[in-house]
C-alpha cells in the first residue's frame, strides 16, 4: 500500500570531503509514502509515519502525518487516503 505524488523538489550537490553543497536546480519527480505505522491514536485522530522513496530510491527519513480518525474503519487505508488528499490539494 502506497501514495505516489510527483513534487517539485530543489536538488543540491554534496561535496563530501570539501565540506560543499552546491545548489543545483528544481526536478520534477515521483515521492512514494509507504506506510508503515499508526500511532497516537485519539478520539478524533491518529498519526500515521510512511517510508519515503523519491525516483524509487528509498530514502531514510519517515515522514510523519496525522490524520482525522474516529476509530472506525482500517486505519491504514485511511491514512493513506487522508494523505493523498492532502497531497493533491497541496499540488
């Protein structure tokens, strides 16, 4: 189960033994949420953390979202679906 979004992201370039990041340019790309864990749950809400991939590369940040839940209904699905909401009327 996952969330596919194509964001613009600024790119930058990493010099590692010089200590240099060099600003590069904006790129369109695919951001894929996986979600991996609710936690947090409230009588209104819960806080769903997802795996992120950009380009289909893995990375190693979770990104942390919460989400309007009642304790009714598969509360991944509804993470997943509260965030591709929020994706699409942030686009």
């Amino acid at each position: 189960m996952s969330v596919t979004s194509t964001q613009k992201l600024l790119t930058a370039t990493q010099y590692g033994s010089l200590g240099v990041i060099e600003s590069s340019k904006e790129i369109s790309v695919d951001v894929t949420y996986t979600v991996v864990n609710i936690d947090n749950i409230t009588a209104d809400s819960a806080t769903a953390y997802f795996d992120v991939a950009i380009g289909g590369d893995k990375t190693n940040k979770r990104f942390a979202f919460t989400f309007p839940y009642s304790g009714e209904g598969a509360p991944l699905s509804l993470a997943e679906a509260a965030l591709k909401s929020y994706l699409d009327s942030a686009s």
